[in-house]
C-alpha cells in the first residue's frame, strides 16, 4: 500500500476478506472435523465392545455365584436320634427322617409327592450324612427345631436359570424327568430359595461330575502366591537392569545385542517360557511340579522384559537437565540416579510393572505346561510358606479347565471364574494407581 | 549501551585459580576446542563470549568434567585446578564437581521443595550436623543468591513454582550451597527477563567477592558489564583473552573486532 493510494480515498483493493474462508481453508478445517468424527466412531467401537464383553461376561458368570438351596425347619428328637444310631445304615434313617419331615411341609400346604430316597440324593446329595454330622457335633439341637439350607445339585441350578429344561433334559444318574416335579412342589411351598454361593468363592476344585462343589477358592490363592513371586523378583531385577543399562552401561555393540534381545524376549510366545520352565525349573533343578513358586519363576521370565522396556521408557523421559543438576552439586551418578531420575520415573515404572503383572496374572498357556491345572487345586496351602511350594493351580488355568470338562454346568463356574479374575486384576490395579498417585507428585 | 566499558574498572591481579594449557576437546570426529589456553583467576569474572558453536559451553563444561557424562566426548591437555590436574586418574570427578559448581542455561531446579533444592548438595557432602546446621546453611544460600526476601514464607514451596527468574537465582543458591571455589555459569540470563537478569547480573557482581567466577554468554554488553577478563571463542579457537575493557575498546585480532561489532556471530 502506498501514499498515492490512500490520497485517492479509493480503498486499496483487498485480495481476500477474513469473514470469506477460502477454498484451501476449508478444506483443512473438513478434514479435521473428519478426523475427529473417525476418532469419535473408534472410541465408540471400543466402547460397544467393552459393553458387550462386560454384559457377556457378568450375565453368563452371575449364576456361578447363586446357588439353589432347599430351605427346611426340621427337628429331630432324642429318641430319633437314639434309634437312627442304633441302626446298621444310620444315614439311611436320617434321611428317612428328613424326607418324612419334608412330606410333612409339603402336606401342609396342600401338596401331594411321592418321595423316592433316590431322587432326593439326586437333588440334594447324601443329606444322611451332612444330618448325622451336624447332631453329632451339637448335641444341644436334639429336640428343637433347627433350620437347614441344603444346597441343591447345579442341576437344578441349571433349571432355575434356564440351562436344563424339561424337553432338553436327557435322563441320567444325575437328573431324572421326575425329579423336576419334585423341584416344582418345593418350589411352589416355597422350599427353596436362591442363596449366595460362599463356596465358589472360598472353596477349591470338584470333581468332574460335582460342579455345583466347585469353588475358584484354592486357585486365587494360587495365582496370589504367583503374583508375590512375579513381584518380589521382576521388579527389582527388572528396575536395577533397566538402571544400569539405561544410565551406566557403556554404549557398544554388546548392550546394543542386549536391547534387542530383550525387546525380543518380549515377544516371544508364552508357552515356550512353559516349555522352557519345565526344562529348566523341574526337570533340571528339581523343583516340586506344580507348585505356584515354578509358575512365579516362569511368569518372571516372561514378565522381565515388559517391566524393563517400560523402566527404560521411562527413565529416558525424565529430563537431562535434571541429572546435570544434581551432578552439577556434586551429586555422584548413583545418587543423581537414586535421589532425583528414579523417584520420577516412578509412576512410569508403576505402570509398566502394573501391565506386565496383568499378562501374568492371565497367562494360561506356560501354567498347563508345568501341571498347574485346575484339578490340582484340591484345597488350601497349610501355611504360609506352603503357598509356594505346595501343588496348587492359578484362576485362568482353572478357568480353562472348568471350560474344558464336558458337564454344561461347569460352562456357568468358568464364567464365574473369569468375574473373580477380573475383580483380582482391579484390585491389583487400584493399588498401583494409588502407589501412583503417592509417587506422582511432578510439580 | 556501551556504558560499562567506559567505566573505570580496577583490574586487580589474582592468584589463578585454574589454568588451562593445551586443551583440546574432541566429539567423535569433531574437533570442538583446539588447543586452548587460559588462566582464570581468583575473585574474578570471566566471561567466554564468541559465537554459537565456537565452542566456549563445551571448553566451560571441562572445567568441572561435565562432559564427562557424554560418552563420545575426549578431552587432552591439562586444566590444573590450584596446581592439581582435574583430569588425574586420582580426581573424582564428584568430588571436583562440590569445589566446581555449575549454572546452566535453563533454570534447573528439582521438582522439590525450594528448601530442598538448596539442602540437596550440603545436605549429600554431609555439611551440616544437624536441621539447624542445615536450615543456616539454606539461609544463608537463599540470601546470598539474593532470593530470600522472596522465597521466606514458603520455604516448602515447589522450586518449579517459581517464575523463570526466581527460578535460576535458586539455582546459583544451589550452587553455592556447597561451597564452591569457582562457579561455573553457561549462559545464566538467555532464558529470563531483562529485569531478572539485571538481578542474576547484580548477584554474580556480588558473587566476585567470593568466588572466580565463569560465565558464558551471547551478549556482549552482558560480557562487558559483569567481567573483568574476556575471552572470545571462535570456531574452536581461543582467539583472543584478555582485560574486559581491552578486548571491547582495542581489540588485537581482527575477528575479535568483526564479532563486537556484530560482523560476524
């Protein structure tokens, strides 16, 4: 613009108006809003998937953890207990004395039923012996009226929830046609009820054709052991690694070979670390099959590299000027390390160690190899040592076997499993974000 | 603009406090200083000026082994700290780094409390017996980096908190709360406000009194105000050292004078 044009009082000629986008404007502001719509459509993949996984998972796990019970008040006299001991078969008397009781309930609200012994072990199992037990132990309910809750076979679990039906029902030793009108009539005089199942959670494995006694107990307990050994040795020899190679180790051809071979490692599948852990750990040096210590030490090897290559990530984060700062005080290198660059990368190696525990804690594959499978969990370590060493199993190898045996019941208690697995890895991760939290104090 | 060079200035002789003879610096194949001398002397300021890449941070980064941490990085010659080789077999660099300290370009505190940042360094050379020893030794840092009027109340403040310039003056607190006999400073004020830097540059002026005292920096008139002895760095070359008044008023080499005049730079 020049002097002569303003004297004309013309305005000078603009080439284009601000209120006016023009052809190349608006192309770059369509192609972002595109881009934002692909990222809004992608979160919203995700999270339709996470929906449906999270419906899946807790519809078809739910009935693991309720459990049909047969509510019954029953007394039993001092002379019905004399005479049930004097007997040759004294759980058959006490099951007849229950079932006669049980006529009696149901008569009394205007239900007629035929009571076969048979069936009545069918649905409930040996009750003889769970009632001779209980008034043995107490002796003081003799002669009053004590209430029971005997849980039902997962069968009828199974009707309950729409597993069994009467047309799909196949006749067996465990479940007959008639036994079902039995269950009906119970239900009508209101003798069963749904109840929590306390020993999913706090029970160990059942046998194959017991699924409503099979409880995920043993194996958490197991998997807890695991995680404590996967801890207590790939953190400290997976941060004190990543130190040294990250802040002391001289830069050459050898610690080159060492990164990339740890970055392999890492992709390495998980089920040649089993391999390897049944050469090496049992085979080689002997240790017990089985046992949560060998699958710890397994789960370490594997874990490793995650937890180095996240340390290292993070250790390079933190800034130079903060190591030339400490060292710029006099601060050796190990204390320039340890006061300032470790304390910051903190959170970072806290997340990295919180990823690498969760693969653990859901690996399967290397567990099977080394005989940690869900049948072995039959009970509970005796002490606390014992939790290493003893024959246990882990939550996912547990799962996997409950979903390998052949009883549909045992579909239900895999799903279930996979609940308690999932409240595990949350419980896992809220300790990390609150240790995080703790450390993350950047200013 | 110019107004300092003008000023009267005594130029006491010192003793010298570091002397460096022949240094020569390597990065892989790079040649950064060829074949240096200098005496830096006793209660003094030294300013390194020259231009970017003449080498001036990387030969001030030798004086404390700094460049130590990088690896490609090979130093010769001698740099005799009162008499003794920093670069002997028998130096802990650590150790040179307590009697050597350094300020960097950007204020560097650690994400700590600003009382922390100062009790960092003693509190690591076991200077202080006890809290109250420390809380002294931290006063008294503060106050001669002339930033305890402003940081009193809040002692347990995030050093980070502050602004830029409160930020660097805890940083030469830091520095010499350890007690350093030189103090080394690579371009304090390139990243503060004129105002903060006429403070930083107030505070190294004070600073003489104790210390010898290196600075590098990009501006001249800074040079011209705060030193007595000036060296200009060109191309890995020490071109020219000497009196600060010297080299801004006669300078002997040509290339000296091309760079104050802004010619070259």
């Amino acid at each position: 613009m020049t002097d002569a044009t303003l004297h004309d009082g013309q305005p000078a000629p603009r080439k284009s108006s601000l209120h006016q986008l023009d052809a190349l404007t608006k192309k770059r502001n369509a192609a972002e809003s595109r881009f934002k719509a692909y990222g809004i459509v992608a979160i919203l993949i995700g999270l339709f998937f996470l929906v449906v996984l999270t419906v899946t998972i807790v519809r078809s796990g739910i009935p693991a953890f309720t459990q049909t019970v047969v509510a019954v008040e029953f007394t039993l006299t001092q002379e019905q207990f004399d005479d049930a001991e004097s007997k040759l078969m004294k759980t058959g008397a006490y099951q007849d004395y229950f079932i006669a009781a049980m006529e009696g309930k149901l008569a009394e609200r205007g239900i007629e039923m035929d009571f076969d012994p048979a069936a009545i072990e069918r649905l409930l199992g040996k009750i003889g012996s769970n009632l001779r037990e209980h008034y043995r132990a107490n002796p003081g309910d003799l002669g009053r009226p004590v209430s029971f809750e005997l849980s039902a076979s997962s069968r009828v679990d199974g009707y309950f929830n729409g597993r069994v039906t009467r047309d799909t029902l196949v006749e067996s030793r465990f479940l007959m046609l008639s036994d079902l009108d039995l269950v009906d009539a119970l239900s009508d005089a209101g003798l069963l009820k749904q109840a929590f199942n306390w020993n999913f959670i706090t029970g160990a494995d059942s046998g194959v054709d017991n699924p409503g006694g099979a409880g995920i107990g043993a194996s958490v307990v197991g998997s807890f052991f695991m995680m404590l050994v996967v801890l207590v040795l790939s953190l400290p020899i997976g941060v004190a690694a990543s130190i040294y190679l990250e802040e002391f180790a001289p830069k050459n051809r050898f610690t080159d070979l060492i990164e990339v071979n740890i970055s392999n490692l890492a992709a390495v599948p998980s089920i040649v670390f089993g391999i390897l852990g049944l050469a090496v750990f049992i085979q080689f040096m002997h240790l017990p099959q089985s046992a949560p210590l060998v699958g710890g030490l397994v789960l370490t090897l594997m874990t490793l590299p995650t937890i180095i290559i996240s340390t290292r990530a993070s250790l390079k984060a933190v800034p130079p000027s903060i190591r030339d700062a400490a060292l710029g005080v006099g601060a050796s290198k190990m204390q320039a390390v340890f006061h300032h660059v470790l304390p910051l990368a903190m959170p970072g190696i806290l997340t990295g160690t919180i990823i690498g525990l969760a693969q653990a804690l859901g690996e399967t594959a290397p567990l099977l190899l080394i005989g940690m499978v869900g049948f072995v969990a039959r009970g509970y370590p005796d002490g606390f040592l014992d939790g290493f060493v003893e024959p246990n199993s882990a939550m996912p190898a547990q799962i996997y076997t409950w979903a390998a045996r052949s009883d549909v019941a045992f579909y239900d208690k895999a799903w279930g499993g996979i609940i308690v697995l999932l409240v595990f890895l949350l419980a896992m991760n809220f300790v990390a974000i609150v240790l995080r939290r703790r450390f993350e104090r950047r200013w | 603009m110019y107004d300092a060079l003008h000023r009267q200035k005594e130029v006491d002789v010192n003793e010298i406090k570091i002397a460096a003879r022949g240094v020569q610096v390597h990065y892989g194949d790079n040649h950064a200083i060829k074949d240096v001398d200098v005496d830096i002397e006793d209660k003094t300021v030294t300013a390194f000026i020259g231009p970017s890449g003449c080498g001036k941070s990387t030969f001030l980064r030798c004086l404390n082994r700094m460049n130590d941490t990088i690896p490609i990085c090979r130093v010769e010659g001698s740099i005799l700290l009162d008499g003794e080789d920093i670069y002997d077999k028998r130096v802990d660099p650590v150790q040179l780094r307590a009697k050597v300290g350094m300020v960097f370009q950007k204020p560097n505190p650690f994400p700590k409390s600003i009382y922390d940042n100062i009790a960092y360094g003693p509190r690591i050379h076991g200077m202080a017996r006890n809290k109250a020893e420390l809380d002294e030794i931290v006063e008294r840092a503060l106050r001669r980096g002339a930033i305890w009027e402003e940081v009193k109340d809040r002692l347990n403040a995030p050093g980070t908190g502050l602004s830029g310039g409160q930020q660097q003056r805890l940083c030469i607190a830091r520095a010499i709360a350890t007690e350093p006999e030189v103090l080394l400073m690579d371009e304090p004020c390139s990243a503060l406000d004129p105002i903060a830097t006429a403070q930083v540059e107030e505070l190294i002026d004070e600073l003489r009194e104790n210390y010898s005292v290196v600075i590098v920096t990009h501006s001249m008139q800074q040079a011209a105000r705060v030193s007595q002895r000036t060296a200009f760095f060109h191309l890995g070359n020490l071109v020219e050292f000497g009196d600060t008044s010297t080299i801004f008023t006669n300078p002997e080499d040509p290339r000296t004078e091309s760079y104050i005049t802004g010619r070259i730079g």
